[in-house]
C-alpha cells in the first residue's frame, strides 16, 4: 500500500511540475474571452456542459412549442393546462420538475448568460469590442428573464383557472412571451426588433455575441 501511495505522490508531483512549466511557458487567458465562452460554448452546470445562451435557446424552442399547443384549443381546459405545464418546466424546472425540456430552464440560462457577459465586460483585457456588445446582449438577456418570471406567473393562473374561459387570454399571452423570448418583439413600433430593453430576445442576445466574437477575431 505505502508502495501505491508512493508512486500516486510521485505522478501528482510530476503533473503539478508540467503546469507549472506550463503555465510558465504559456500566456495568461483573455479573461474576458473566457466568459465570452461560458456564454456561447461551454458552462460547467448546463445538460452536456452547453453554452448559457445555447441552452437558453434550446429550452425556449421548447417552451414556445408547447405554448403553441395549448393555445390551439382555447376550448379544452385540460389541453392547455397538460401543456402550460410544460412549458413551466422548460422556462423554471424550479416550478415543474418533469417535461419536455432539458431540465435546466430559459430563465436560468438567461440569466447566467446576461451575469456572465457582464463578468466579460468587466474584465481588466476586455476591449472596447466586449463592453459596447456586452450592454446589448445583457439588456436582451434580461428581457428574457423578466418574460420568463411573467410567464410562470401566467401559468400558475392558467393551472389554478376553473374554466377554459378563464385560462384561454392567459395562454395566448404566454404564446405571445414565447415568442418575445425566442425571437424578440417590436416594442415601440417602429418596424424593427432591437436589443434594447423590451425589445430583445435570444436571438438578438446570439447576435451581438455573434458580433462580439467576430470585433474579437474569434468568429
């Protein structure tokens, strides 16, 4: 046993040299570029290890699926409420553990990826590039997370609902969200869907990181 013991310490010295050697040899990480990554390619918590927003996306595609379904029979009370909940499930699993998603919800996802941009922008290396892009996908982010709080609001109501009357406007409102969530919504008017507030959705969040990444030579 002191024998196996031995040669463990011994292997576990010798991978602690060849850091140090290289992390001596080598230069320190873009912190900013870092957390441009847990945004778009990798974030150690999310189902296979996604990127916040990714995983955001895959969950809202999800949500607005079944947002779509119960409110193609405004008629049926028990329809819309079998697929508010999972809708639930894929924008908060905190409040409906079992569904259709992945378990980890937009609302999470949304925000994780808005705290993680911010951390991009408040890096010491983050370049002029990271910060101007970072204020447009944070906003977009959190327009996320406000709609997603709005919708689990709107779909305890819908399950508390006694008829289908009752629920019917609130489902078409959660399909609206959905939709908001995904692709964004024209707020004011004006024709157009930017990332400011109340406008931007996931995918004007993917397209200013898109831009991030491309000002950062990384595209």
């Amino acid at each position: 046993m002191m024998r196996t013991m031995a040669i463990g310490m011994a292997a576990l010295l010798a991978a602690c040299a060849g850091g140090e050697q290289r992390m001596a040899g080598e230069a320190e990480p873009n912190m900013s570029h870092v957390h441009m990554g847990h945004v778009l390619t990798g974030w150690q918590d999310t189902p296979d290890q996604m990127g916040l927003l990714p995983t955001a996306q895959a969950e809202a595609e999800v949500a607005a699926q079944h947002a779509g379904f119960a409110a193609s029979r405004p008629d049926d009370l028990d329809w819309m409420k079998l697929h508010v909940v999972h809708v639930l499930h894929a924008v908060d699993p905190s409040v409906e553990s079992e569904g259709p998603g992945l378990g980890y919800g937009v609302q999470r996802a949304a925000q994780g990826a808005a705290q993680h941009v911010r951390f991009a922008a408040e890096s010491e290396d983050a370049s002029d590039n990271v910060k101007l892009h970072a204020t447009h996908v944070e906003t977009s982010a959190r327009n996320v997370v406000g709609w997603s709080q709005r919708i689990v609001e709107l779909g305890q109501q819908v399950q508390a609902a006694s008829s289908a009357g009752g629920a019917a406007p609130l489902v078409v409102e959660m399909e609206t969200l959905t939709q908001a969530i995904v692709a964004g919504t024209d707020a004011n008017g004006d024709g157009t869907v930017s990332w400011e507030e109340s406008e931007g959705g996931l995918a004007q969040a993917a397209q200013h990181m898109q831009f991030m990444q491309e000002g950062e030579g990384m595209a």
